[in-house]
C-alpha cells in the first residue's frame, strides 16, 4: 500500500501527509489537530514563541485531537550582528522604509530593537510539555536536547536543503529528514552553506537525500495536490509536506487577505528575498518585495530585519495593503484549490490513491 511507509509505521500515520509549520503566528491548533485526526500530521510553528507558551501550545493541540502532531522550533534565531546592530544600523535600514511609516500613520519600533527568546529556553520548555514530534529548522541541536528528546520519547524531525546537511543530521541522530526544495514557500532552512548556494530543486534534491541517509526522508517544496505528493513517493521520499496549500486554508492562522492573495492571479509570480525578515525566504512578489531587489538597501539581520518591516504589518493588513506586508508562498500556489484544510486533506489521499493505482487524475 502506498501509504505505508517508515514514516507513517516510525510516527504513528495513517498517511504519509504532512502538513508544513508556518512560524510568524501564522499556525493554529485547529489546523494541527484537522490534519492529525484525517490521518496525517499537523504541525505548529512556534517560531518566536516565548518558552512559557510551549506547554499551553501543546495542550491546546492535545484538547483537539489524540493523534501524532509536530511542534518545530527554530535553531538558529539570530543572525550575526543581531545582538550589536547599533543607532546608525537602525536608522540607515529604517530609512527607506520612512515613507511607508508615515504614508500608513505607524510610528517606527523604537531602537534598540527587543530580541527574541533563545533556542535553548524554548528547547527545554517544549521537551517538558512533552509533543509527540518537535521538528527543527536552521541547524541541529546539540546532543543534550537530542538527547532529551530520546528520554521522553519525543520523535525528532530535521529540515535540510542539501544531501549534506541530511547526512548530518542522521549522524547527529535526528529520526527524519525533510527534504526542503527552493520551491517551497517562506524561508530557505540552509545551515551548512550559504541560502544563495543551496537553492536545488525538490525533484533533483529528494532522491539525493534518500540515496544519501537510512532514515526516513520526507519530500518538500512545490508540492500542493496529489500529483506532487504520488511524485515525491515515486522519487524515494517516505513522505509528503505541504505548506502553502494548507495555509490558504480557513483553519490556519495567516490573516484573511493573505489567504485571498494565495487564492488569487498575483501567487504566480514569488521571489526569494531577504528584505522581510534578514533571512532569504519565497514570498509573492509585491511592492515591499521590490523595493528590496535593491541589494545596496541596508536591511538590519534576522530577525531584527523582521521587526522592524512587521511594525507595518497590523495597520497595513487593516487598510488592504497586500502589497506592504510579507506574503509567504510557495511555486505551487496556483495549483491551490481548497479553502478547507479536511477537503484539501481528502482529495490530496484520494487523488495520490488513485494515481499510485494507476488511474488518471486530472
């Protein structure tokens, strides 16, 4: 059968489906527990998070749904520079972005700007509150909270854009790899080598990393239907995840002009860009993603950079501003179809069926 897989037999699944986290707020427990109890696995992203909502993220998926879910976590949360940027950093980044404060009536966040939690006080209150799954993006962690995770039976996932960083991982002794395409909507999850130079696409990458490691691989990046999740199985991956079609979805969280953009004619043109948050990420390209095709623009590091375009962000949603705010998507977005996350999960089984079966599927 198809749909058994060392994924599915390793995690638990009735599906080898996995719904992709969505950091920056724009995950919820109702589309975690959706795709958890279709047979699947949901997943939250915490990115950001403060450590003190680990345990209340946790119980709120646990309230919707008994089934495997993942909870991902970011490795890497500052860049080089973060903690240091000064004065004249700010204010040079800040400037070409003055006009669209006072265009919306926004004052700029004040300088210096606040930095986030750290990976290990997240690290250590998510272990407590004890998820089935953590998954980690933007390196590996150390042995100590691999280690912890074995103790309390956690399942361990890693993201990888390259066959090498897959291989690490597997000797760091992480249970699964997601193979992470550049097609793939949000932020490119390279640790080893430069984004820039670890841009391989989900067709050539996914056999790469099943030839590469022992460990279960799960495929990612441009993959929205059915076609795309039978492909990845065809090409070796024990697995499927699937961002931006869920995120188009109304049980997620990302605000409804979002989800219309993602429904609309403008997903058919994305970009890479570091001007949203100070690390390179696939958004649809609009008139903030433009102005930052300017490489000399000063842009402060991640997640700094992020602080600073999001202080934008509540009132140009309010004003219909689609084009002053960060819209993540992936290549496959004109491919999306569903509004619901339990529809989109019944064609994705039944259309992946079919076509594994031998039987056409438009």
């Amino acid at each position: 059968m198809w749909n058994d897989t060392p994924f599915t037999r390793l995690v638990g699944l009735r599906y080898p489906i996995v719904q992709g986290p969505f950091g920056g707020g724009f995950s919820s427990a109702r589309l975690t527990a959706t795709i958890s109890n279709a047979g699947g696995l949901g997943s939250f992203g915490a990115q950001g998070q403060p450590p003190a909502r680990m345990a209340e993220i946790v119980a709120e998926i646990r309230q919707l749904t008994a089934a495997p879910f993942a909870v991902n976590l970011w490795v890497s949360t500052h860049d080089e520079g973060a903690r240091t940027f000064s004065g004249a950093d700010y204010e040079a980044a800040l400037q070409p972005l003055a006009p669209l404060f006072e265009e919306l009536g926004v004052s700029p966040p004040a300088y210096p700007l606040a930095a986030w939690p750290s990976f290990d006080d997240q690290a250590d209150a998510l272990i407590a509150a004890r998820p089935p799954i953590i998954s980690f993006i933007f390196g590996i962690p150390s042995a100590a909270v691999l280690d912890a995770c074995r103790t309390h039976g956690i399942i361990t996932m890693g993201v990888t854009t390259t066959p090498q960083e897959a291989i690490a991982f597997e000797q760091a002794g992480i249970d699964v790899v997601v193979a992470s395409g550049f097609e793939a909507g949000g932020h490119r999850a390279s640790f080893m080598r430069s984004p820039g130079s670890s841009l391989t696409g989900t067709f050539a990458l996914v056999p790469q990393v099943v030839d590469a490691v022992k460990i279960p691989v799960v495929a990612a990046g441009g993959i929205a239907d059915s076609r795309g999740v039978a492909a990845a199985l065809t090409l070796g991956a024990h697995g499927a995840q699937i961002g931006t079609a869920f995120l188009a979805c109304e049980e997620s969280n990302a605000p409804p002009i979002h989800k219309e953009v993602l429904h609309g004619p403008l997903v058919g043109q994305t970009g890479l860009t570091t001007g949203f948050s100070g690390r390179l990420a696939r958004t649809v390209l609009n008139g903030l993603a433009e102005l930052y095709e300017n490489p000399a623009l000063p842009r402060l590091p991640y997640p700094l950079q992020g602080q600073l375009v999001g202080a934008l962000r509540e009132r140009a949603i309010a004003q219909g501003r689609f084009d002053l705010i960060s819209l993540w998507c992936g290549q496959a977005a004109p491919l999306v179809r569903h509004r619901r996350a339990g529809e989109l999960f019944d064609d994705l089984v039944a259309g992946t069926q079919a076509i594994l079966e031998g039987r056409r599927v438009r």
